[in-house]
C-alpha cells in the first residue's frame, strides 16, 4: 500500500502529525509521500502548483490521508476526486465534521486502514463552468452579492422546465454533503449524503414565500444574476475559488462526473456525528 499524506500548512500539529504518521508507516514497510505545498494564509490557499502536486500524489498512491479540518478535506477534494482516490480524514482542531477521527485516534484507526478493514462512501460533487473555467465542488457555488446594498436577481435555467427566478443576496447551490454547511446557516434542509439531488437555498430572499427547493442530481442548471444598480455579483466554489460574474455570462451547475470518496473506519452516521459537533438532541431525552 502507497500512502499520501497532506497537511495543513497553517496549523503546526497537523504538519507535526504528518510527518509522524510518514516515519510510524515507514517503520510498516509502508510508502508515504508527504507533498510539498505552499503554506497560504489559510488551508484553502492551494496555488495551482499545489492542486497539481496533489493530483500527482492521489494518481501515485492508494489513499490519502488528510490532516486538518473541514476546510482541508474542501481544499483536497477538488483536487484527489479526479484520481479516483479516496481520502481519510483526521481532525485537527475545529468541528471536524466530514471527520470521524482526531489525531488521538488516529493509530487504531490506521491499523484498521492497513488491514483493510474499512469501508469507502460515496459523496456526490458539483461541476462548475464560467467563462470556460471549470471548478468542482465538494460542498456548494455560491452566486453572492457582494459590498453592494442592492439584491441581487437571480434567474435559473433548466432544459425544458420554467425558469425560476427572485432577488436577494444570493443563492447556494449545494450537493447533500453541503446541506450541512452555508445552506444550513441560510435556513435550507438537511440532507443524508446518501440522497443524490441538487440543494438550492436562497440567501435572504425579498420574498418571504421563497424557500429551498431540491431539485434532481441530473438537473443541470444555467444560472444568470444581476445587480440593477450595476457591478457584478460574485461566485464562490466551496469558500475556496472566488470569481467574478457579470449578466452577460452564463454560470452552468451540474453534478459531476466524478464522486469525491472518503475513508471510513468507524461508520460515520450524519445524525450521530449532529448530536456529537452540534449538539442536535432532545433536552428532554428523558421524556421519550
């Protein structure tokens, strides 16, 4: 087995961790390769030569292991989901919530891994194409307002089915796995990651009536918005691309061809890790 291993490079223990996890793996007769990346303001600075480098890695190893947050497996999915390599996870520091382990835990669960005891799941991503750049997307696109006072109005396009449209400050376009992230913050529903379909959650509508809609995984949308009193709204991949977006573009969302897989050890359960980072119960559990 060939092991990649990323880090983030803003956050000392997981570039520790890291190299310790390369050193017990070497001690295994197991191959690791630690990619050499830029160490940005923040984890989701991957310059073009880093998500290259990681593509490199995913093509050359069995799996990766990603050391950070929820930020870091955003930053890395884009980049491994194309090889077709599945990523295992491990917190450090922050909710974690695409995680199961923390560096604590990190050793029994990569005995598990060594062993081939662990499963692989699934998670459906987004393709992404404006002005012929392409970007995909493990959680949402954002269409955003931006500084400006004004709405934003927003018009969406599907093959053969009537167009929806509002104003207000914007629009996420979410995969299931996103329906816990800026969607939940902005009133939409939760979703299983098991559920293929398209989350659309609009952001502050002027009409109170407009609510999130889910729509097919095959649905591919066109999307169009515009700020009446001029200036360009803005498009946002995952809090980790941002791109301008003018009325005279057209922004396409579809799913994407590939899925976006992650290492499991333990039998991650959406509603069981809710009730673990988010504290979702019943205050009165003694009552039921």
């Amino acid at each position: 087995m060939r092991i990649g291993i990323v880090a983030n490079q803003t956050k000392p223990r997981a570039r520790e961790a890291a190299q310790e996890l390369c050193e017990w793996l070497s001690e295994r007769g197991v191959d690791c390769h630690i990619p050499a990346l830029g160490a940005g303001e923040a984890d989701r600075d991957l310059s073009p030569q880093d998500t290259t480098e990681l593509l490199e890695v995913a093509r050359q190893t069995d799996l990766v292991v990603a050391f950070g947050g929820d930020g870091t497996v955003l930053s890395v999915a884009g980049a491994v989901a194309p090889a077709g390599k599945a990523v295992f996870p491990v917190n450090v520091g922050g909710m974690g919530f695409l995680t199961e382990v923390d560096i604590e835990g990190l050793y029994p669960a990569m005995e598990e891994i060594l062993a081939e005891k662990f499963t692989v799941e699934p998670r459906m991503m987004l393709e992404m194409e404006l002005g012929g750049r392409t970007e995909l997307a493990l959680n949402e696109v954002v269409i955003h307002r931006g500084g400006t006072p004004q709405p934003a109005h927003i018009l969406i396009r599907r093959r053969g089915k009537s167009p929806i449209s509002f104003a207000g400050d914007g629009l996420i376009i979410a995969t299931p796995t996103g329906s816990t992230a800026y969607s939940l913050s902005a009133g939409g529903p939760i979703l299983d990651p098991a559920v293929s379909a398209i989350l659309c959650t609009p952001i502050c509508p002027q009409a109170s009536f407009v609510r999130s809609f889910i729509l097919p995984a095959e649905e591919e949308l066109t999307v169009k918005a515009k700020i009446m009193t001029g200036g360009d709204v803005g498009v946002f991949v995952d809090g980790q691309t941002s791109l301008p977006f003018s009325w005279e573009e057209e922004l396409t969302v579809k799913r994407a061809e590939v899925d976006f897989s992650l290492v499991r050890v333990k039998g991650w359960e959406i509603f069981q890790i809710l009730r673990e980072r988010m504290d979702w119960r019943d205050m009165r559990e003694d009552k039921v």
